[in-house]
C-alpha cells in the first residue's frame, strides 16, 4: 500500500475496474451451475420488451466479458450530477440502463474487435442479477464468502466505512466515494490488501479453494478463455493476459484511489498494489506494479529512479535557448521527412522516364495524403510510463515522433531519452546519405534521356484508358480534369490535403463515434472530397495560359453545365459512393448498406449542385487571384464547426434506419434539396446571362492610356 496519510493491513480502498474480474468469475460460476451460457444473448437476461431482437448478430455475454460487444464505454444518457466525482452517479438505476439500450440495440457490430467499454461489464453484472434474482451485491458476496474475503464488498457496514480510508483526487484534494447505480459491475468494489491476496492465490492455485468445486471449475474457465487483444496480449474473462511472461493483470482506478493487481501460474507469483491517490498515481501504480512483478519473476526490472533534470535559471537565456532549440528540431524533423520524400521519388527514378512520369504522380498524391492523415490522426502510442522507464518499446523504436522528442531533450540539455536521441541522429544520417545516393544515381541514369525524350509521349496504343463523358465536348472537358489531375504536381498536392484531411476525419470518426462511425466518416468525407474538388477545378493549369480555350468556340450554357457537372460527379461524389459501398456492404446488412447509400449519393448531388452555382467556369482554366485562397481556410473553419453537426445527423440518420417514415422524410428532404440545387444550377446555366469566365474578375469597359500630356 502506498498512500497519502497513514493506512493500516485493514484499511478499505475502492479498487474501481478489478472490479471486472470479479463480475467476470461470477458469470463463469453461473455457467457452471447451467443458469446461464456463455453464448446466450445479453437480451435474454433483460426484462421483456426492453429491446428487440435483431435481424443481424446480437451481444452475447462473452462478448461482454471479453470486450468485444462494440459498446462504448459509457452510455450516452449518463450524466452524472456531482461534477466535482463523475466516477459517482447513483442516479443512473436500471430503468436509465434499459432507456440506452432500447435506444442503441443490442446489435453486435461485424468483426468487432477489442474495446474496453465500462458499460459492458456493467451490462454484465445487471444481466446475471436478473437472472440469479439477486443483487449484483448478492453475486459479489456469493465469491467473498468462498474464498472468506470478508472486507470485500460493494456495499460497506457502518463498521467497514470506519475503516474505508480516504481517498483523494491528488495529495491534499479529498473526494467523495464512488455510486455506480446499474454499472457496479464494472468497477464498484471495496477490498483490503489480505483479501486481494487472498483471492490472487486462489487464482494462482484453484485447487486449493476449499469446498467448493464449482468456484475452482470456474476460475479455471475464467483463466482458460481467451481472446486476442494485441500480438503477445490476451484478454481471458475480464483478465489481461501476457502470453510471453505468462501473467494476468488487471489495474483499477476510480477518482481517489488506484490500484494494480497481476498474479502469474507459470512463475507461482501475484502481487496487489493500492493508493488512495486517484488519476495523479495511475502511472506511478502502472510503474510500481511493473517493477514488482518483474523483481518477483527475476528478470531486469523497470526502474523506479526519478532522472533530474538541470533547471534553467528561467532567465532570457534558457528562454532563447529553448526557442532556438525547438526550432532546430522541427527543421531537423521536417528535413528528415522531406529527404526520406525525395530519396523514394529518386529512386522511382531509376525505372524508364516515361514510367517514371507516370508513377511519380501516384507517389507524390499518396505521400502527400499520408502526411495529412498522420498529421491529424498520430495516436498517442506509448504511455509517459514507457517514456520514464527508458522501456524498450517498438512504438518507441519506430515511430520518428518520438526520436525527435528525444533529440529534443538532450539539445535542451536533459538526459532523460538518450536512446530515441540517437535513434534521431541515426535517421537523419540515413535520410540525407540515402537521398544523396539516390539523387546520385537518378542523375548519372537519366540525365541523357531528359534532353532526348519529352516528358508527355504518346501512348503506345491508338486507344485511350480514360473513361467517356456523353457527348464529345463532355468527354474532352472529363478526360482534360482527369489529366490535369494527373500531370500537375500543384494541383495534386492541393487535392490531397483535402482528400488526407478527409481521410483523417473518416477514421477518426471511426474511433470516436462508436455507433454511428461509419456514417459519419462518409458523410465527412463527401463533404471534403466534393469541395475539394471543386476548389481544386478553380485552380488554373497554368496562368494565363487558356488561350486555347478562349479561341475555341465553346459552347456556354447548358452543354458547358453538364460537361462540368459530369465531371466533378466522376472525379468526387461517384468514388465516394463506390468505395462507401464496398465497404458498408462488407460489414453491416445489405438493407441498411443501401438505406445510407442512398442518403449520401442525394448529399453528395446537393453539395456537388451548390457547388456548381455562380458563373461559368471551365476546370483549370480561370485564372486564380491570390485572395481566393481564404475561401480554402473559411471552408475547413465551418468543417471543423460543423463536425458536430455531423455526428448529430449520422445519428438521426441511424435511428432512422429502424423508423420508416423517420428514414422517408430523410429521403424526401435530401430530394428536395437537391432538385431545387439542380433546378438552379439549370436555369441559370440557361439564362442569357450564362457566359464562360477566363478571368476571376471582369475586364473594365473603358480602359485609360495614361498618356503623358504634351508641355505647352
């Protein structure tokens, strides 16, 4: 124990999530006894018609046990009312409980994977004292009598509560206890050190529980379940299971206290470490629990030494120091990814030039995406633990993040990450010697064949790839924003901003959004691709040099219209729908697939409509003012305004899959939307007013000379 004031063998402490492993031993003991299986669907356990069943694959109680249900780890109705503990809401009964459900179903999303969720074991621990008649209580106590863990318990004596020593949010900031109301299952118990023990050992030997066979069956079961978590991690019934050092572990925390507990059969070891200090000591009870279980399994343990730091005197140096030092990173960093950029691009190089050409496109508008996505999506990987502990970790190793930080500290003089330091020098060694070789060979290959061969040759074959567009003047307008695409490095670049932007704002709506994830990635993605686009086509080829264009005899009016519309529908909102649907069709039922598809192909019309709204104006060939370039910045200023909005529509849109007119009126106002947005653009591409535009602003009337004025 280690704790803020004085605590004694006896003390109370609330364990918070090792709770889990108790709920869990419970449905294993109830699947011995036959009152439940572990393949029966969370549904049966409720109450009737508290939800429905589901056409697709429902939640089971192992999916519960073994976080694998989709659930998020908390409902979405939870508001606790005590601001200063949201780790207490006593409020939130049964009845709340069920209210979310009926809500949200009790579908299991397809292939779902690993993901910690408070409600599930909460869920769980509901279920099975519906089924048992008894309290979740009751269940607990059914455990703590076997194993005569007596100061374990969800509701305490008044004698226990004298013993229930304090808990604190940080050293010196109490704070009151934790009421979990319908979710005790997840993290409501109280215990002491000797019951903790007591009830590692009887994991670590189940056989020696006395008297009661069908306790040690069921820690047996609970041990021997298993599920993937990550590579060399499983999760086996609410416990964390190592595969290579061959231990459980399960760590706790609520708002004043935090706790650790593992044991291990294969080294005949467990060990329990509790504070009374809330989420400013989870990382030193991760740490601690660590160092322990590597002392007892005789191995090189992490160690518990604090590396100083030498403080700067807070003056104009060590300010300017600073400063220097963090802008000499950051160029360092961004050198290292530029080389690494330029050295793949040469060494594509080397393939024949008019591959190369073609390739080279490719490369750049992948890289590009890319980085956009890291940039926006870069998780937090490696915990402070791993960081203070010098761990050997392979996010540490490979993610350059982290190199760089490292680098940071020893230039500003701290010793604290000296390996990732020169993992940092090492990169960026490796970068600029790699670049110089391959720009070396690139130059010695190619440098005859740039003076002798074009960069555009003709293809091979009297037959173009490019994709028909209706009628002649279509096609020519299609397939010319196709290979503008294609041949222009700015404009590609500027593209992929957009579409990396979306594709980070897709998977992080993935991640965050549990149940309406893959709605809103879609919807978020349009959007961007569809004005992305659009904006791209603003942009001309070259400035000034539409000539061609203007000396042709274009026709405006409608057949520009539909040459234009047909080509930002096939460049944006048609690969959307296309790869909208691949996926959606994969993973969720066919009805529901085609219901969303339909919703976003009239979203993807009315965006791609309003955007075709104002003058005239053929794809890359209006010149470009500078100002313009704000319009770029206000529109992803309103995205980002706008995200919540979109979270708040893909819900609808979800609860409306289940409710036919809900979905009809859906439909109908997207229609509506979009015939009116496509009724304007119509008309006024029909007006006598429908021009072409070449330039961004009109040319004067009257043009002044300005010439001199002769001296009388």
């Amino acid at each position: 124990m280690f704790t803020y004031g004085t605590a004694k063998p006896d003390s109370i402490f609330e364990i918070g999530s090792i709770t889990k492993t108790f709920t869990a031993l419970a449905l294993a003991q109830l699947v011995i006894q036959g009152t439940v299986r572990l393949d029966e669907p969370v549904r049966a356990l409720l109450p009737p018609g508290t939800v429905g069943q589901p056409d697709a694959k429902e939640i089971t109680l192992l999916d519960l046990a073994i976080h694998h249900s989709g659930l998020p780890s908390f409902p979405n109705n939870l508001h606790p009312k005590d601001r200063h503990n949201p780790f207490s809401f006593p409020e939130y009964g049964a009845e709340e409980l069920y209210a979310f459900l009926k809500t949200r179903g009790v579908v299991k999303p397809p292939n779902a994977s690993f993901a910690y969720s408070n409600l599930g074991y909460g869920l769980l621990g509901q279920a099975l004292a519906n089924r048992t008649g008894k309290s979740y209580a009751g269940l607990v106590s059914g455990i703590t009598s076997l194993l005569d863990m007596h100061d374990t318990a969800v509701q305490l004596s008044s004698q226990q509560k004298g013993r229930l020593i304090q808990g604190y949010a940080k050293p010196g900031v109490p704070v009151g206890g934790v009421e979990l109301g319908a979710l005790a299952g997840a993290g409501a118990i109280r215990s002491t050190v000797p019951d903790l023990l007591r009830y590692l050992i009887a994991n670590l030997h189940p056989e020696k529980v006395p008297g009661a066979s069908g306790l040690r069956k069921a820690i047996e079961t609970q041990q021997t379940l298993r599920a993937p978590v990550a590579p060399g991690t499983d999760i086996a019934l609410a416990w964390i299971y190592d595969a290579s050092n061959g231990f459980y572990e399960h760590s706790g925390g609520t708002l004043g206290y935090t706790g650790d507990a593992f044991f291990s059969p294969k080294n005949d070891y467990a060990a329990v470490v509790l504070t009374n200090v809330g989420p400013d000591l989870f990382l030193f009870t991760s740490v601690l629990g660590e160092h322990i279980r590597e002392r007892l399994a005789g191995q090189r343990a992490i160690s518990l030494n604090t590396t100083l730091v030498p403080a700067g005197g807070g003056g104009l140096l060590d300010f300017l120091r600073l400063f220097a030092v963090w802008w000499l990173v950051m160029l360092a960093a961004g050198a290292f990814i530029y080389c690494c950029l330029l050295g793949a691009q040469r060494l594509a190089a080397q393939l024949p030039r008019r591959h190369f050409l073609r390739v080279s496109s490719w490369m750049q508008l992948a890289a590009f995406a890319f980085l956009a996505i890291a940039y926006f999506l870069e998780p937090k990987l490696v915990t402070p633990a791993d960081l203070m502990s010098h761990r050997s970790s392979v996010y540490l190793e490979w993610s350059p993040s982290y190199w760089f930080l490292g680098l940071f500290q020893q230039l500003n003089g701290s010793p604290a990450l000296p390996e990732l330091a020169q993992r940092a020098w090492i990169a960026i060694a490796v970068a600029f010697g790699a670049t110089a070789v391959a720009y070396t060979l690139a130059y010695f290959r190619t440098l005859r064949h740039i003076v002798e061969e074009p960069d555009i040759q003709p293809a091979s074959s009297g037959r173009s790839w490019l994709p028909g567009f209706g009628s002649g003047f279509a096609t020519a307008i299609g397939q010319f924003s196709i290979r503008t695409l294609l041949r222009s490095r700015q404009h590609r670049l500027l593209l992929a901003f957009y579409l990396g932007t979306g594709f980070a704002a897709a998977i992080l709506f993935k991640k965050s959004v549990e149940t309406a994830g893959p709605l809103c990635s879609s919807i978020a993605f349009m959007l961007l691709c569809v004005v992305g686009m659009r904006i791209v086509f603003a942009l001309p080829l070259y400035l000034r040099a539409n000539w061609i264009f203007q000396i042709a005899p274009i026709p405006a009016g409608p057949a520009c219209m539909i040459a234009r519309r047909r080509a930002l529908y096939v460049l944006s909102v048609l690969p959307v729908c296309l790869g909208t649907s691949a996926m959606l069709f994969s993973i969720w039922p066919w009805q529901a697939a085609a219901k969303h598809l339909l919703l976003l192909a009239l979203l993807g019309t009315t965006v791609a409509e309003l955007c075709l709204l104002g003058t005239q104006k053929l794809p890359f060939t209006c010149s470009y003012l500078p100002g313009k370039s704000n319009v770029n910045i206000t529109f992803l200023l309103c995205l980002n305004l706008g995200f919540l909005a979109i979270v708040k529509a893909a819900l609808m849109e979800r609860d409306s899959f289940d409710n036919a007119s809900g979905y009809t009126s859906a439909v109908g106002l997207l229609t509506a939307l979009a015939v009116a947005a496509r009724w304007s653009v119509t008309k006024l591409a029909a007006s006598s007013e429908a021009e072409l535009h070449f330039e961004e602003s009109a040319e004067l009337a009257v043009l002044a000379l300005n010439l001199p004025r002769p001296v009388e």
